[in-house]
C-alpha cells in the first residue's frame, strides 16, 4: 500500500524504548518494517520485539550519531526513513514561570529536543542523498500552536523544530527526500499521566472536536504515512494530530 510503510522499509525511531516512540515503533515493524530504536535507556518490557534492533545512542552527542547510523548501516545498509521522536519530556518535571527556568535546563532542553533533531538530519542526509530518497518526521507538539503556559523551555525546543523541518525540506526536496513534521496533542502515556493530574488530562480530552483520549496509537498511522512512498509530495509540513483543538 503506498499510503503505508513499505515491508522492509528501515526506519530508524529515536526515543523509541518507551512511551509514543516505542508504540510506533510496534506499529512500523508490525507492518513489516526493519525498525531500529535509539535511545539512552534500554526499552523496557514489550517496547522491543524481534523485528526491532535497539541500539544506544545520545542524540545530542554528534558521535553519537556517526556510530548510530554506522550500525544501522552494517547491519540494513540503508536507511529509508527517520523518526525524530527523542526528546527530553517526561523528565522535565512539574511545569513553571519561564522565571524559574535555569540556564542549565533551558541549554539541555535545547540540547536535546532542537539540537538532537538537527545532529540526527545532518547524519541521515549523506546517506539519503546517496540512496535519492529518503523520508524524515519530526516529533514536535501542538504546545507550540496553542502556547500552553509554564513550559518555555519545552515549547521553545519544539517550535524550533518546526522551523528546522521546513528550511531543510527547502534543501533536501531535490534529493528525493521529504521533511515533515507531526504536532500531537497530550498523548496519554506514563509520561503525561506523571507530568499532568488526572482533572488536566480529562479537561484536555473534552476540548477535543474528537472528544476522547489520545493514544500514541492515533500517531503510529500518521508516521506510517509520512514514511510512506504515498507521501512523496508533501514536506516542509507540520500536521497537527490532536482530535481537533487547534487548527492551523
Ligand atoms: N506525551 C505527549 O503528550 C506528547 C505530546 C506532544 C509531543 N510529544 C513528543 O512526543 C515524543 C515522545 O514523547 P513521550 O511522551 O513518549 O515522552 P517520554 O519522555 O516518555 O519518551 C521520550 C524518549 O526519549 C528518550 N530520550 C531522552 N533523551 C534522549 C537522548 N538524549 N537521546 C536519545 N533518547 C533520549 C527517553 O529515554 C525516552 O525513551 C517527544 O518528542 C515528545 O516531546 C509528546
């Protein structure tokens, strides 16, 4: 289906050992991709399964990167697609003024939320140029399009990936690769539910136009997509996946 991951497509899922990025992980290997996660952590539980490698990497560290898409590279020889999806999110901690953020937290958001999705597209590229295609989404959040308060930091690290998203699109179209970006709303993940109380997390749900909880389930097809050969005309886009609260 060209709307779908190719079977044997090789993704690559950073931040995919536990919450959204591991759920689309599952998804992408259960429709017959060669996925490799990345990540600091190890997965935890069913985040791994046998047509998913997880290898460890830092995505704010540029070596990292180099040895990351090495073993990729030896072990598939080629990389289809990337998933930016590692970002520094459930450690954040409880929300606060933009005054009490320190300069220690703001560089490391940074580090790794901006950053990391920029070190991770420079180290995809030669290898997409080479291969003249490739497909690369990056995770960023609808907190950018609705300026959710006490989260500067965080909001900041996203809206500068959107703008990365589309000035690299501009640079990469040529070389048969496409750029795009998914803004989801709060998904409902151990991460959410430690950062947000159960009151927040139902108010979020009813301001929904789709009046329910979000899954990493209601992601994984959108991903899917935007790895697809279907989606080869469209970059440079943000698509916000949120059941309809903000419209852009
Ligand atoms: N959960 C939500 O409601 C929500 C909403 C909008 C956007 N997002 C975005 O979706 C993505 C996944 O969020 P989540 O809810 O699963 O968060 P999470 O905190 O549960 O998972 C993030 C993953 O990234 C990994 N990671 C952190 N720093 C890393 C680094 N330096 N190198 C490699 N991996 C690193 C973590 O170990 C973790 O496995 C993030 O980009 C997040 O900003 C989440």
């Amino acid at each position: 289906m060209r709307g779908s991951v190719a079977p044997g497509t090789v993704v690559l899922v950073t931040g995919g050992a536990r919450g959204i990025g591991a759920g689309l992980s599952r998804y992408l290997a259960a429709q017959g991709a060669a996925v490799v996660t990345a990540d600091v952590v190890e997965p935890a539980g069913d985040a791994a399964g046998p047509d998913i490698t997880h290898l460890q990497a830092d995505v704010s560290d540029e070596s990292s990167w180099r040895q990351l898409v090495a073993a990729v590279l030896d072990r598939h020889g080629h990389v289809d697609a990337l998933v930016n999806n590692a970002a520094i999110y459930q450690g954040l901690g409880a929300k606060r003024p933009f005054t009490d953020i320190t300069v220690e937290e703001w560089d490391r958001v940074m580090a790794v939320n901006t950053r990391g999705v920029w070190l991770g597209m420079r180290a995809v590229h030669p290898v997409m140029q080479a291969q003249g295609r490739g497909r690369v989404v990056n995770i960023a959040s609808s907190t950018v399009h609705m300026g959710v308060p006490y989260f500067a930091h965080y909001t900041a690290s996203k809206g500068a990936v959107i703008a990365l998203t589309r000035s690299v699109a501009r640079e990469v179209g040529r070389d048969g690769i496409t750029v795009n970006a998914i803004a989801p709303g709060l998904v409902e993940t151990d991460a959410t539910r430690a950062l947000n109380d159960p009151d927040y997390l139902a108010a979020s749900a009813g301001r929904r136009a789709v009046p329910r909880p979000m899954e990493p389930g209601d992601l994984a097809p959108v991903v899917s997509f935007l790895c697809s050969e279907g989606s080869g005309f469209i970059t440079g886009q943000t698509l916000i996946v949120d059941g309809g609260v903000t419209f852009s």
